[in-house]
C-alpha cells in the first residue's frame, strides 16, 4: 500500500528541475552532479540558450541610409571600416529612411562554465536547458 501511494505521488509531479554545469560547449556537454554528465543527445536546447536567427524592423532616421539624405555612400570614412558616414555596417547605400526588416543574430549560445536549469520529463531521458542561471 505504501509503494502505491508514493507511485501515485511520483506520477503526479510529471517533471523534475535540475541545475548543472557546462563542462563544454563543443561537443555540449553539461555534468549534474558528481556522477551524471549528460551529452548533445540527451539535452534540447531552447532558444534561451542557443544561437539563432531573428527578424527585426529598424527604424533607420535620416541621414541613416547611405543615400543621398545618408551621408558619403563611397568614401568607407576613412576609418578603414568601409562603412559610409552616417550609415550603419549592413545598410545597404541609397536605403531610404524609416522602416526597414533585416536578419540578425541572438548569441546566447552556452560557454564552458555556465550554470544551467534543466527540466526532466518524469522516467525520461531527455533533459531540457531552460536557461543560464547566476
């Protein structure tokens, strides 16, 4: 009776909260505990924790553009850099101002080091890095 009543309790609580280490980004590999060190296969990553790619609008002012509002789209600035006065590195010369919708990219891939929380479903396998922690 007593191993059905905490059957019962453990079937309730569908997930359990860890917290390790990154012991290395590349191959990740993240230790729990002294005994468990879980590899790439056993660990999803959410976007929290892993580089990715976004699509953002910029509202570029003028004087922003590279056109003929952008400042010298030819000269590089003389700072060696190619970037026109006036214009930020990856606009395109002559972009009018206002909006404009372009890709970048979130680093927030895990480093050697980082303290992690991760979720374990209940009786699984896979464990899932929810984010870095302090």
């Amino acid at each position: 009776m007593k191993r059905a009543a905490l059957g019962a309790i453990d079937a309730s609580k569908p997930a359990d909260v860890f917290f390790g280490r990154v012991e290395s980004a590349s191959p990740l590999r993240v230790e729990v505990g002294q005994k468990l060190v879980l590899g790439a296969r056993q660990l999803a990553l959410t976007r929290a924790v892993a580089d990715h790619d976004v699509e953002i609008t910029v509202d570029l002012p003028a004087g922003m553009g590279g056109g003929p509002d952008g400042g010298d789209a030819g000269s590089g600035g003389g700072d060696g850099g190619g970037t026109a006065p006036g214009t930020s590195p990856g606009t395109p010369p002559g972009t009018p101002p206002g909006p404009m919708r372009m890709r970048a990219t979130v680093h927030c891939g895990l480093k050697k080091g980082d303290k992690v929380a991760l979720l374990r479903r209940q009786g699984g396998q896979k464990y899932f890095v929810l984010g870095v922690v302090p």
